[in-house]
C-alpha cells in the first residue's frame, strides 16, 4: 500500500469501527492500577495475534510486544497508559463502567486502543528496518507504573533509542496536535505537616499550645515561596489541599494535620521549593511553640521533551495533518506524568491530542465522572503512531 500520509490516514478511518470497538470495550471494563488483569490479557492476545514477541509482567501488569525486522540497528519506544481511575462514572454511555466506582476517567483505554491500532498496521504493512518496542504500562495514575517497569529492566531488555507518548486533551480541538520542548509538565511532590501542640479548653487558651494557630500561620507564609522565592518567570504551586485538626468549637486539639500538593517545572526550582518549605514550616511552629513533622515526598519528575525528538515528531504532525493542525510549542502544563521517569532514562517526546473544544463532545476534562474520550482520534492517533514508526525506523 502507498506510504502517503494520507492514504495512511484514510485506512485508519477504514479501520475506525474496528479500533472503537477495543476502546469501547476496555472503557467498558476499567480496572484501576496494578489491576490491569483483563486489559493486559486482551492486549497481550492482540500482540501475539500479529506476530509481536510478547513479555509480560513488567511493573506488575505491563505488556511489552517487540517487532523486528530488516538489518536495522535503531530501536524505537512507544508507549500507551492502561490504567483507570477511582471514581463512579455518569455520563450514561451504552459503554460506560460495568464496575461501580471505577472509570476510565483520562483516556487510557483510548491510548491503548489507539497504539493497538497502530501495532496492527505496523505488522501487517508497515515498512520499516530495525526494532519497535511497543510497551502498554500500567498504573500511570499516580502511582508510578512507568518507573516499576524501569525497576522491573524495560530498557535493559527493551533497548530504545528514544520513546514517545501521546495523551488526549480536553478543551482543544479535536485532533489538534500539540508539541512542547523543553519542560512540558510539572513535577509532583506531596507533603504531610503534623503539628503537635497542648490541647486544652477553647476557654483557657493560655494553658494550651494551640497548632491551628500555628496551622493558619504557616498556610499564609507558604505562599510567600511562590510569590517571593520563586523566579516570577517560572512555573511554581504549592497548595494546601487539606487541614485537618479539632472537632468542637470549644476544644483546643493536640495535632493538626496539612496535606499539600507541591509542582514546578524545573528540576532547580523543585529543590528550592523543598528547601524553603522545610525552613518556613519548622520555623513558624517554633515561634507558635508546636512541633513541626515534615513527610516530604517526591513524586513524578519534571517531563522533559529532547529537541531532536520533539522537532521529528512535530514533523510527523505536520506530513499527516498539516502545519496549521499542529501546535509546534504549546503552553507547559502543571499537571503532571509518570512518563517523565522514561525521559529520564531516553531522550523523546511526549505529545497531546485535542480531545474537543469545551461545550462539545470530548471536552469534559479528565478526572470528572462526565468524561469520555473522542472516538474521532482513534484513527488519527493510530495513523500517528504508524507514520512515526515508519520514519524513524526507515
């Protein structure tokens, strides 16, 4: 068959039925992470179905299917997230979750079906000369799936000479590609405070110590590290997502509780914001005379797009659906990704799909008991990945 983007393009749409039906049948049965049970066992049979060499077990419930072909020496990475989440699905779909409180609430089964699609293109007519590496990871959703599979030697035993992934966005026009080099999403830390103080009636506040004081103190004076230490030309967050402390109006508790939620979009400025946030909370429960317990835990990295690889992939975009469907440097975002850690190990790009305008189909976002992912991608996700295959492994 011809290898004109177009005609590429036009045996997806072909396909469309066929690739919805995957997508719809995995957003049918979501599991949540490290649970991928079902999905790993449909996604395994499809690989080996087509002639992929197939390991499983990687980070748990990761699938990994490997084609070779011709003399070439250059191996290529691409990978499609499985995982769902937690939460009760509403949007009344013929489709929707069989299984109460679990939803594909992000657009994994759409990545997945969409690099399904992919695969079976690439091992029935794609043209290409060196090794492709196609690794369905679980447990995205905060969770780390893709550093357990790193943990477990994906690229010890898949070497790749760059990776790439793609994942939808809400609030942008369907099928619209979007590129960003450089930092593209944010890092993720999660802090628990702990103040203990004295306890004590609301009525004799000087016999007590009392950490909501110091509680309110410290929310105020955390926000000076984005507003003060922070360089205002970069991206910082810090936010306190949860107080817990008391329970009656006229009682002074021992301990109060914050759970925060730190981001950056460097590497320098995720080091500063810790520092700072140690020195500020232990500080301020000193002078309110509580003690001060700092969990700091680092999350997802900093995801970091490599010039040349995010350069071939807009130009990947560009053959397929043309420059003015493309956006070369889109803006960062404060979300965050565990493919970040893949980057880490390999230079790459990852990549967003429009999803759909706010106000129509598919533009719901993520994370929201109303969310669906647009079928309409499939194809063109699919005929991505075939595209880029064939480029970079020709």
């Amino acid at each position: 068959m011809s290898k004109q983007p177009q005609n590429l393009l036009q045996y997806m749409n072909r396909k469309a039925g066929e690739i919805t039906a995957v997508r719809q049948d995995i957003h049918h049965h979501p599991e949540l992470g490290f649970e991928e049970f079902r999905t790993s066992d449909l996604v395994a049979e499809r690989l080996l179905a087509w002639g992929y060499e197939v390991e499983r077990g990687l980070g748990g419930t990761g699938v990994v299917g490997r084609l070779t072909r011709g003399n070439g020496t250059r191996s290529l990475g691409i990978r499609a997230d499985m995982d769902a989440l937690p939460i009760q699905e509403e949007t009344g779909l013929p489709y929707a979750s069989k299984h109460d409180g679990v939803m594909h609430a992000c657009g994994h089964d759409g990545h997945t079906a969409i690099l399904l699609g992919a695969a079976q293109y690439l091992a029935e007519h794609g043209e290409f000369s060196g090794t492709l590496n196609l690794i369905f990871q679980p447990a995205e959703e905060s969770l780390g799936g893709a550093k357990r599979m790193i943990e477990d030697g994906l690229f010890k035993k898949f070497p790749c000479d760059a990776v790439f992934a793609m994942h939808n966005m809400p609030g942008v026009k369907q099928g619209k590609l979007m590129f960003r080099e450089g930092a593209a999403m944010a890092s993720s830390d999660y802090v628990t405070i702990t103040l203990t103080g004295k306890g004590g009636h609301g009525a004799m506040p000087h016999l007590a110590t009392d950490p909501i004081v110091a509680t309110a103190s410290i929310i105020m004076a955390l926000q000076t590290i984005v507003s003060r230490n922070a360089d205002p030309q970069e991206t910082a967050v810090v936010t306190v997502g949860s107080v817990q402390a008391g329970k009656a109006n006229n009682v002074i508790p021992n301990t109060a509780v914050l759970e925060l939620s730190v981001r950056s979009l460097s590497r320098e400025l995720r080091e500063l914001i810790e520092h700072r946030l140690k020195d500020i909370v232990v500080s301020q429960a000193r002078s309110f005379g509580v003690e001060a317990h700092i969990d700091y835990r680092q999350g997802y990295s900093v995801l970091v797009n490599t010039p040349d690889e995010t350069e071939f992939a807009r130009e990947i975009g560009r053959k397929l659906l043309g420059a003015d469907n493309i956006d070369p440097q889109c803006a960062a975002l404060t979300a965050s990704e565990d493919f970040a850690f893949m980057l880490e190990e390999l230079p790459g790009c990852y990549l967003f799909i429009g999803n759909g305008e706010r106000g129509v189909p598919g533009g719901c976002e993520v994370h929201n008991p109303g969310y669906d992912f647009n079928d309409r991608n499939l194809p063109i996700g699919a005929a991505y990945w075939a595209l880029l295959a064939e480029h970079y492994l020709r």
